[in-house]
C-alpha cells in the first residue's frame, strides 16, 4: 500500500470563525508566523506524501496562491538583500505539487473528498487531512495512520478522546481494542446526543482511504445537517472488509475553536527562543495570578 496523495478539503465557508473569515478563508488565517494550511502541508509532506490535492471554491484562490511563487515579491526581498526570507518564500513554494479541484456545491466532508475521485481513485489508498485540526508530536498524526494502514492493509481513521460533554460536536466510534491504541471499528455516529454517544473517541480530522469508499459516497443520501456525511460512508467500510482507528499520539489544536486557535499561537510562539522571554513578559500581566 502506498499512499502519495492527500485530500485537503479548504472550500467551507468557516462560519464558526466569524468575522475574521468574512474575507480570508479560515485555513489562511496565521497561526503564529505561518497560515494554518501550511501546517498540514508539512505534516503531509514529513509523512512521505507529495501530491497536495485542495478541494476547494471560487474564493479560495489565496490558499493556491501561498503555495506558488510571487515573483514580484521574490524581487523586493532580493533587492533589499533579505535573502533568508527569500528562502523562506521560495521554500513555500517548492514543498509540494498541488493540485486544486472546485467544489462547485458545498454538500459536506463525503461530498468534498468525493469531489478527488477522479485524482485518487487510481491507487492503492490516499489520505485525507481536515484543515480545522493541527497535531503535533514527535510522529506526524497522519504518519501513524499510515504505517497501521500499510501493516493491516485496511483503511484506517484518526481518533482522540474528547470530554463526555463534547461528544456532540464529533463522529464518535465504538469498537473493539485489539491492540494499544488500536480498534476494530463497530458502529461510527455523527455528532450524536452527549447521551448517546457510544465512546468517547472521536474522529479528529486524519484518515488513510481506499477507492472503496467512493462507491459508498455515491450512494449516500444526505445525513445530519442535510450534507453527505464522510462518517456514514465509513460505516459501510466498517460493515465491509473492515475499518480501523488510531489513537492519534500528540497534541491537537482546532482552529475553529477560538479558545484553541489561540492557544496555539502561544504555543508555537513559545517554541521561538528568540520571542519566549518577551512574550511571557507581556503574558503575565494578562493573567490573573500573573
């Protein structure tokens, strides 16, 4: 099994980050010194995968834009001698091929990933990474799934346990340990009441796929909220040759959280020798036992 492509969904509107996503899309909003997109990528591309497919709309055209060259920008800093952040920029430009598909109709996760048949469908098995989760750790979080994928040679999705009174914002899995840190998924349920949520391990935004699921997509009628649910897809996998669940090792960060998406910027900003100081500096003050 060989996974060189990833499924990027980037064209939802980003509702839960208002106002800032009026006019930026959410996955370019910065999180520290970078757009939080570009955080998935390098995940990706630590991972061994080069193709970078973003499915994507009509006004997310910036997010392709980052990922290409600017000539003229490459001008100015040449010019001014700042040659280290010309690196940087051309860096940005070079780490992946990416490839953009429209979703030319927000129906959903299973509708955005279906939109990649056509680009996936033709290997082995391809990964899907959510825009909205940032993880970190020691391993890539889609690194683990893919090395369970490759051993098992089944598709495999990226779970975390989250508080009981959180269940409803997630797919939730139950399913059977059959070693640490792995389950042979049962039953997948959408956002379910926080009591009837059968686990408390929900999906986090990492999957390794195969083909299988496109026919399972193409027949899905539209479940909660009205949209093709990735989730009820994965349940026909699960009743079929069978679907795997990691526990993702690491941290995790939903951008479109705000607590969160904050908290990660002090995280990353705290990971820069030269702003640590400072920055806890200006912190303290801020807290109340400061």
């Amino acid at each position: 099994m060989n996974i060189r492509k990833v499924v990027i969904p980037v064209a939802g509107w980003g509702t839960r980050s208002l106002p800032a996503t009026k006019n930026i899309p959410k996955e370019m909003l910065p999180v520290y010194n970078k757009p939080g997109v570009q955080y998935i990528v390098e995940e990706a591309i630590r991972s061994g995968i080069g193709d970078v497919i973003f499915i994507t709309n009509r006004d997310k055209n910036v997010i392709e834009d980052h990922f290409d060259y600017n000539l003229q920008l490459e001008g100015v800093l040449e010019r001014a001698g700042k040659l280290d952040k010309l690196e940087m920029i051309r860096e940005v430009a070079e780490m992946a091929n990416c490839i953009s598909i429209r979703q030319k109709k927000q129906l959903g996760l299973g509708h955005a990933v279906l939109c990649a048949k056509d680009v996936v469908s033709s290997d082995d098995a391809f990964a899907v990474m959510v825009g909205d989760d940032l993880m970190f750790g020691m391993n890539p979080g889609i690194q683990q799934l893919i090395e369970v994928a490759k051993s098992e040679r089944l598709p495999v999705i990226g779970v975390m346990e989250v508080p009981q009174e959180r269940v409803n914002r997630y797919g939730i899995i139950a399913g059977e340990e059959v070693s640490p840190g792995i389950y042979r998924v049962n039953k997948l349920v959408e956002k379910p009441r926080v009591n009837e949520a059968p686990s408390r391990l929900a999906i986090v935004g990492r999957y390794v796929l195969t083909p299988a699921l496109f026919p399972l997509l193409e027949a899905q009628k539209p479940g909660h909220g009205g949209e093709i649910q990735l989730t009820d897809a994965l349940q026909g996998l699960a009743d079929g040759r069978g679907l795997l669940a990691v526990k993702i090792r690491g941290m995790r960060f939903d951008v479109g959280d705000w607590a969160e998406y904050l908290t990660a910027n002090i995280y990353f900003a705290l990971q820069d020798e030269e702003l640590r100081d400072d920055l806890v500096r200006h912190l303290k003050p801020l807290l109340p036992w400061g």
